[in-house]
C-alpha cells in the first residue's frame, strides 16, 4: 500500500504491574485520509524481576520491529500461554487506543516525530455533519506545517516544485498544495508570500522564518 507508514509500540502489564505484554501496530495514511491499521502484533514478554522487566520488553519490541524473524530470534521471545491472549491485553491496547495515544503525544510533544510520521497521523478535518472536508490543510501541529514550508521554499529557491516535496514526505501533492494555500490565504499571520503572476513561486514571511527559528511546536 502506498503512503506513509508509522509503527507506534506499546506494552499491557500484567497483575504485578509487570510489562506482560508488548504491542505494536502499523498504521498508513494515503492522500490524508484517516489512519489505518495495516499491521497489529502482540506477544509474550518473558518473566522478570525488578532489574529485568523493562529491558526484556525493550528486547521484545526490537525483535518485533523486524519484518522478518529468525528461529533464534523467535527463541528468545516469551512462549504464549496455552489459553492464549487474554481479551483486556487487546481492549488496553487496541487499535484505536494506539492511535489516540500517539496524536496525544504529536500534539503535546510534535520535535518527536518526523514531518512524514506527522503527517500521517495528523487528524483529518471533519465537517459538522461527519464527512471529512477535503482540500484543507492536516490538522498538523504549526512547528510541523513550518518545517514543510521551509522545504518548499528551498524546492523553488532549487529550481523544485511542489511534487518533490510531497514525495520526500510521502504526503500527495493535492496535500502539500493545499498546506501552501493556506499559508497564503488563511494563517494568521500570513506565512508564505503570494507569488507573482504567471509563477508559482514565493517564499516564507518573515514571521514564519521568525517562528521556525524559535522552534514553535
């Protein structure tokens, strides 16, 4: 599937306040639609005592990031019980919930995350009547919308356009020009230039440098 692809990690503990369970979902964002789950995978996080817990799920999320594992790898992951995956490990860490938590965390924290990863977990814009509003810009945080502009004033300073901005960020380019757009007509203060005539050029307002400088999130 085309479009941009964020794997979020998470962890369910046990009845001991343990780490048991380590979670991980892969999540894809095309032409800005909502997210979806495109990968979900659970497993057991081997037994621990207090020294070892923290390092054992942290050892089990990196083998699991891997597409492909190895019998050896597989080995040193927990054995699953024989009456499986409890319900309450999938309803504390369900899709859903992942979602929730990582654009809680883009939002209070956006240096986090790369634009891309931005991006695709941006929430999408939703009219009053449930129907997502198309050709406005991702519900982003401004530190990110800042970062995407100052690479499309590089692009055209570079002889670019706004298509090989998009595809470095595996944003569409309906995406990237309706960001543009509204740096140019909506934002307050105004923060990209209105090009001249007959080109589609411009660059950043000094109030946009001045607030990419100063790392506003």
């Amino acid at each position: 599937m085309d479009g941009q692809l964020v794997t979020i990690e998470s962890q369910v503990f046990d009845r001991q306040h343990w780490p048991r369970w380590a979670v991980t979902a892969t999540f894809a964002a095309v032409d800005g639609s909502e997210p979806r789950c495109v990968d979900y995978r659970v497993r057991v996080v081997p037994t621990g005592g207090p020294g070892t817990a923290v390092r054992h799920l942290h050892e089990t999320l990196n083998l699991m990031s891997g597409a492909v594992m190895t019998p050896a790898e597989a080995e040193l992951l927990g054995s699953i019980p024989p009456e499986g995956i409890p319900r309450y490990v999938f309803e504390r860490a369900s899709q859903a919930r992942l979602l929730a938590d990582a654009r809680e965390l883009l939002e209070r924290n956006p240096q986090r995350f790369e634009v891309p990863a931005a991006a695709a977990l941006a929430r999408v814009p939703v009219s009053r009547a449930g129907e997502v509003r198309r050709g406005r810009p991702p519900a982003i945080p401004l530190g990110v919308k800042l970062r995407v502009l100052a690479d499309i004033e590089q692009a055209y300073s570079d002889g670019g356009t706004r298509a090989d901005v998009a595809r470095r960020y595996n944003m569409s380019e309906s995406s990237v020009r309706d960001l543009l757009t509204w740096a140019r007509h909506v934002a307050e203060p105004r923060l990209f230039t209105i090009a001249a005539p007959g080109t589609r050029q411009g660059r950043m307002t000094t109030e946009a440098r001045s607030m990419l400088e100063q790392g506003v999130e």
